[in-house]
C-alpha cells in the first residue's frame, strides 16, 4: 500500500538569497490575493473561467512563471473548497486573504533534487540551487516520489514542506483493539483488550494553557506595538510545546503495541460538541487543545508501524455502561469523574468508561467487516 508523509527540510540561504526568497513568496502572495478577489466578485472556483480572468494578467503584473501562476489559482480554488466543506458554501464569509510567506512548487517543473543532495528551486530570477539538512526525513521517504511542496519562512528559517509517497505492508490482521478517548482531564485514555487502561493527565496542559491564557490577555490590554510582538511570540512558542505534547502522546500510545493493532479513535465533531458543554474556566484550554494534530499523529505514526486507525461516531460512549450496555446522561457524574450505573451498579472513571465503550465499538466494526469478507 501507498503512505504519504510530508517532511520539513531546511533551505540553507545566503543573504541574497534570503531576499529573493522573499521576493517571490511577495509575488506568489499577490497573485493569490488577485485570483482570491477575482473569484469571490465573479463567484466561481472553475479552473477555467478563473485562468481566462486572471493568467495573464498573474504573469504581466508579477512577473511570475507559468507554473507559479498555475499553482496560485489551485491554491485559491482549493481554499474556497474547503470553506465550501466546512460551510456548506464556498462564499460563506469574508473571501481569503494571503499574507503568510510562502509559496508552492511543483516537483520537476518548479524544483527538483540534485545528486548532490541540494535543491533546485525555481525563483523570480530563475533556478536557485540550495544546500539542504536533510536530517529529519527517514532514508525510505528521501528515494520515495516526492509531491508538490510548499516553501516557507519559519522563525527566520526556509523550509521546504516536501510530500513524499512510499510503498508499505499493508496491516497484518490486528492482534489488538485500543479504543482512545480524548479530552480536558486526561487528554488521552486508552484501553485495550487485555483490559489495560493508560491515561495521560492534562492536568499540565490545563495550568499552562491558563498561564499562557492570562499573558495573552495582558499584552492584549496593553495594545502597543511591542505588546504585539510579544503576543506572536508567545502564539509560535505555544503551538511548539502544544505540538511536542501531541508528539509524547502519540509515539506512546503507539510504542505500547508490540503486535498489530487496531486503533479506534473518535470523530473529531463529537470532540467539539463535547467542548461545547464544558465549564466556562476551562471552555478555552479544551477548545483550543489540538486534538486534530494529535489524532493525525496518532494515524500516521501508526500506519509507519503496521498498525491500523479507524473513527467511530463517540456519541453515549460515555453514558453507556459498558457492562451491561445501559444508556443513562445521570450514570456519569462530570465534576466528580466517575461513571455508576444505576442498572448494574458498575462503576469507574468516566474517562475509562468511555475508551472501553470506544474500543468495543471498534471491535464490532472489525468483526462486521470481517464477516462481510467471508
């Protein structure tokens, strides 16, 4: 089977090139913002109608390739999909606006790999050819077929986002089942089907979201432009830790299975339906929280070790007693985190009620799906 992971390379840059660097994530930028205009005034993503209205003009006033006006108006029209997803109309809103630096590259047509290891970008001013730390992409991803990537200035540094696809096993029959509950108190629970249970408190997450809550809210009253500064900075320091969090849980969860597993993991709406009924003190830390980044290291962590992920609909799974199968909104008691059933007097941590009644589901499903197969 085929997996796709993407892998952030650093571009090494002299100053010089720094600048052109810049310069033509600049252009790519207005060109976006160009096509971004154009397809909200006229209300149409086709590739078509939006490359008679804006091609030309893209290369005559940017001075931009062929290719890199190609890729500014499928950026556009992929963005405006996706607010069509979300929203259910692709004119819900203000219209996009870009203004992140960066800019995508076709592989072959906008860059290419040298023996030598460096890169081949195409610029403004031509083809550029950079030295490249190739450190962090594992040497079966570094010979796999690489994908369009994406340039970008990060903390003062260039990387190159770099999709490549390799083939793997595919997933023996799963040994295991580990159904995985996410939330505020514990941001993952996991139960298995020898009857393990492992949490991973959030307890610190909550205190140091609640500190980083309040220095937000400081700078904000403050309102200078170094109050400003000071806030992106603390934006871009809280989304690393947040990510090496995410990165802890999920390489353990995964370095717990030594044989093929299944893992069941919940449907992202109902996590955001949850946080919707959480206390008003603690509304921010739970909404905020990544849980998409943690559930697609947890996916793609698993995948690069034979394991499987599926996603279930979370709904009752944790107010349905996973003994005798009753379903009651007042067996759980939220403030207390426990879980008593009034039919068969079980009782538990909710959190855990939950991950069983998640892995359970999962485990349904797999036998169907077998079943289906006979």
């Amino acid at each position: 089977m085929l997996n796709t992971l993407t892998y952030a390379v650093r571009l090494h840059t002299t100053m010089q090139e720094t600048q052109l660097l810049t310069d033509t994530c600049t252009a790519f930028l207005s060109c976006c913002n160009t096509v971004s205009d154009t397809a909200y005034q006229q209300r149409t993503i086709s590739q078509k109608k939006l490359n008679k209205l804006t091609y030309h003009k893209l290369r005559e006033e940017y001075h931009v390739g062929a290719q890199m006006a190609q890729s500014a108006i499928i950026r556009v029209i992929g963005n405006y999909r996706t607010i069509a997803e979300l929203h259910g109309s692709s004119w819900h809103g203000k219209h996009p606006h870009y203004h992140t630096m960066g800019y995508d590259l076709v592989y072959n047509r906008d860059y290419s790999v040298l023996k030598d290891g460096r890169i081949s970008i195409n610029t403004l001013q031509g083809r550029v050819k950079f030295t490249v730390d190739w450190s962090h992409m594992p040497q079966p991803y570094r010979h796999g077929k690489f994908g369009t990537a994406r340039i970008l200035q990060r903390n003062n540094k260039w990387l190159l986002l770099i999709p490549s696809t390799i083939t793997i096993s595919e997933p023996k029959q799963p040994q295991q089942i580990v159904g995985i509950d996410m939330g505020l108190r514990f941001l993952a629970t996991a139960y298995d089907s020898d009857g393990h249970t492992t949490f991973f408190s959030g307890k610190e997450v909550s205190n140091k979201r609640a500190h980083y809550k309040t220095l937000r809210a400081q700078l904000q009253k403050k309102g200078t432009r170094s109050a400003r500064r000071k806030l992106q900075a603390i934006g871009k320091r809280e989304n690393r830790w947040m990510r090496d969090i995410n990165h802890q849980v999920s390489q353990a969860l995964i370095s717990q299975q030594a044989e093929p597993t299944l893992f069941v993991l919940e449907n992202l709406t109902g996590i955001r339906q949850a946080t919707q009924k959480v206390r008003k003190r603690d509304r921010y830390v739970q909404v905020s929280w990544a849980y998409y980044q943690l559930r697609t290291m947890i996916e793609y962590k698993a995948k690069q070790h034979g394991h499987t992920c599926i996603a279930i609909d979370p709904k009752y799974t944790s107010q349905t007693c996973p003994r005798c199968g009753m379903v009651c909104k007042t067996n759980r008691n939220k403030r207390m985190h426990e879980y008593r059933c009034a039919n068969c007097s079980y009782q538990s941590n909710d959190d855990r009620v939950a991950a069983m009644n998640i892995q359970r589901i999962g485990y349904m499903q797999l036998v169907e799906s077998q079943s289906d197969k006979l």
